[in-house]
C-alpha cells in the first residue's frame, strides 16, 4: 500500500530528482525507491546498505543540487 500519486502524475515531473533508500526500511521500501526512480525521467537513485553508504548522502545531495541549481 501507498499514498504516492498515480504513476501517470509522477512521470510527468520534470525537475531534478534524486531518491535515497535504506535497505533495511521495511516503511519506506527499496521497490518503491526502485518504482519511482524507473518512473521519474533522469532520475537518480541511491540504495543505502551500510552505514557507511549513509555516510556518502550528504556530499551526493550537495553535488546533485550543484548540478542542477
């Protein structure tokens, strides 16, 4: 179950987007992350396993709003 839009709204944003996940979050699960980063043109999608890959978001997220401001 999910409260995103309809996948017909969601293919039609056109802004940047960039998607984080955790493996382990049984909430917010890796197939949704998954489902919206195939629905979303350029879309880019980063899948956390360790804590170490948490720690690789905060320069993604500062690159990713470089390359798009």
């Amino acid at each position: 179950m999910t409260d995103l839009p309809a996948l017909e709204d969601i293919r039609s944003i056109s802004a940047p987007v960039q998607v984080f996940a955790w493996a382990d979050d049984h909430t917010h699960p890796v197939s949704t992350a998954q489902k919206l980063h195939r629905a979303i043109p350029g879309c880019q999608l980063r899948i956390a396993e360790t804590p170490e890959d948490l720690q690789t978001w905060p320069a993604a997220t500062a690159s990713f709003l470089e390359r798009h401001s």
